[in-house]
C-alpha cells in the first residue's frame, strides 16, 4: 500500500468545461481519466506541488491554481500498486480553454499518457473510461462552489 501524499487541480475554463487527463494502466490494462496532479516532493506544501504538478503534466501556468480545496478520499490501485488516501483537490480558472502541452512527465508518465479533453459535467458521465476519483463530477461542484 502507498500513502505518498498528492495533490490535484481542477482546471476550470471559461465555458465551464474541467481538464482531464488520460492515462493507461499498462499493468492492468485499465484506462482513466482524472485531473492533472501527483506527488508532494520532501519539504514542498501541497498547494506548491499543486502548482508545480499542473505546469510539469499540462504547460498550464501554476499561478492559474487558487487557494481553495477540497479534501478528497481516493483508493485505487495504479501500476500494481494500491493507493489509499486522501488528496487536496485545488481549483484554477481559465477565462478561455487553454492548449495543453505537457512539459516534464517522468518516464513512468510518458509510457501511460493518452492524452488530455476539457469536458462538462453531462460529457464526464458518458466518458467510456472511468473517472478517478469515482465521484469526480461531486468533487467538481463542491469545489467550484467555494470559489466565484
């Protein structure tokens, strides 16, 4: 089991779409989709690697990532490995749909990426890949809820 803690962003843009990524299980086969995150390096806050992840994983600018989060609870299993714990989901806004262009995947990330959509609510429910966390479209009202 690993615990190491995380951080992800929901990117908003300016037609109320949310950014996800694509990536493929090449151990088990499964395909998801989930907003860009990961990792909380040694000595880093999770709002910092919030902002550092979205840049690495999207081009996006860190600076885009507000403030405000909300705690989410994950269990899944990626790479052979099972994850239980819980995450900081952050927020960041785009006035309009920004291109994303990955700048610094690991080794692991280019072997596993599919590449990324903006999609609404209504489209994430009939995405044929599953959602992680399960419960995305909540955590996404939850979270644009806190901020106008």
């Amino acid at each position: 089991m690993n615990d190491r803690p995380a951080a992800r962003v929901i990117c908003v843009d300016g037609s109320g779409r949310v950014l996800l990524m694509h990536w493929h299980d090449t151990t088990s086969g499964q395909t998801l989709w989930e907003p860009p995150g990961g990792g909380i390096d040694p000595g880093e806050t999770p709002f910092e690697a919030a902002r550092r992840e979205l840049t690495e994983e999207t081009g996006l600018p860190g600076e885009a990532v507000l403030n405000r989060w909300v705690p989410v609870r994950r269990e899944f299993d990626w790479l052979g490995t099972r994850y239980a714990k819980t995450e900081r989901f952050y927020l960041a806004r785009f006035g309009s749909t920004p291109e994303v262009d990955p700048k610094a995947f690991t080794p692991e990330e280019d072997n596993t990426y599919l590449g990324s959509g903006w999609f609404s609510l209504a489209e994430m429910a009939e995405l044929p890949d599953a959602l992680e966390p399960p419960d995305l479209r909540e955590v996404v009202s939850r979270i644009t809820q806190l901020a106008p």
